[in-house]
C-alpha cells in the first residue's frame, strides 16, 4: 500500500544490481499503468538488452507500444513472441486482441483457439473467443466449442465453468438456464 516507498526500494534494488529483471519489470509495468511510457521504455530495453530473449520484457513492451499507438510495432512483437516462443499462448492471445480490435473477426478466433491449445491461463482468451461466437454464430455455438475446450481441459476447469456458466444464463432455448448456470458455478 506504499508505493513511493516500494517504487524507491526497487530503484535501489536496481541501483545494487543493474541485473535485476524482476525489479525493472515491475517499475516498467508501474510506469506503463502511470503512463510514463518513457520510463517504461527505458526499464523494458535495459532488460531486452542483457536478455534479449525475455518474454515478459517482450510483452511489456508491445504493451508499450500499444499504449503509444503505435499498433503496427505491436503487432510486429507479438509476431515475433509467435516464432519465437511457439510454447507461450501469450504471441496468440494478445494478436488475438488487436485482430479483435481491427474487426478481423476469423484472425481473432484462430489465435485466440491458438491460444487456449495450451490450457493455461484461459480465462481472457476464452472469454474473447465466446463472445466473438456468440456474435457470428450464436450462443449455442460458443457453447459448443467451450464445452469442447473444458472437456480437453486438465488445468481450467474453473474458469471454462465460469464461462460455461455465463453462456448458459444467455441461452434463451434454455428454460432452466439458471439451475444449469449454478450447476456450472457449483
């Protein structure tokens, strides 16, 4: 709750080791939620300079570039996360949200299944997938292929149930919906 002080203490931290990645990290999220991009900026290439390979660093710095408005470049980094860290759901997820963004409905749907092959850290990917099927296809539909995910499954299951859930409540052919929604929450 003070984050002066902690912001100061990471400072330091990086004052003793200039190494430090989880201390620049933080100060580059924390500058990038102020908005001072340049802060944020600078933080991100002191690590993608020692480690030019770091995934966290990459992220945040598409996120930057988001912030900036500058789209092309983070669509250039997210592709780069893609090719060069073809085990991450991250690269599919986040280009998953700018085809989004750029009304590439069908874009968006495959990086955000992309993404969800990997059965970890579900919950926005998926949740973005269901309402683009809903959108194009209806809820029975997303429903459908959710239900499918959450078979799969081995790690999520909670949050596919959460969004099984919502699905459920939006159903109209579905007369018991909230009995069948709480089944999912329960």
């Amino acid at each position: 709750g003070e984050e002066t002080a902690g912001i100061e203490n990471l400072n330091k931290a990086i004052a003793v080791d200039p190494g430090d990645v989880p201390a620049r990290l933080e100060l580059a999220t924390k500058a990038l939620l102020g908005r001072k991009l340049s802060e944020a900026s600078e933080q991100v290439n002191q690590v993608l300079a020692r480690f030019p390979r770091h995934l966290a660093a990459h992220v945040l710095r598409a996120d930057i570039s988001l912030a900036e408005g500058r789209t092309d470049e983070a669509r250039k980094v997210y592709n780069y996360l893609i090719t060069s860290f073809p085990k991450s759901p991250q690269g599919y997820w986040k280009l998953g949200v700018l085809e989004e963004k750029d009304n590439h409905v069908d874009a968006a749907i495959e990086n955000y299944r992309k993404a969800l092959s990997f059965d970890l850290n579900v919950l926005v990917p998926a949740q973005r997938l269901s309402k683009l099927l809903v959108a194009k296809n209806g809820v029975a539909s997303a429903k459908q292929e959710i239900t499918k995910l959450s078979e799969k499954s081995k790690k999520s299951q909670p949050e596919y149930n959460y969004i099984l859930a919502s699905l459920t409540l939006a159903d109209p052919s579905d007369a018991g919906r909230a009995e069948h929604a709480r089944e999912y929450l329960e």
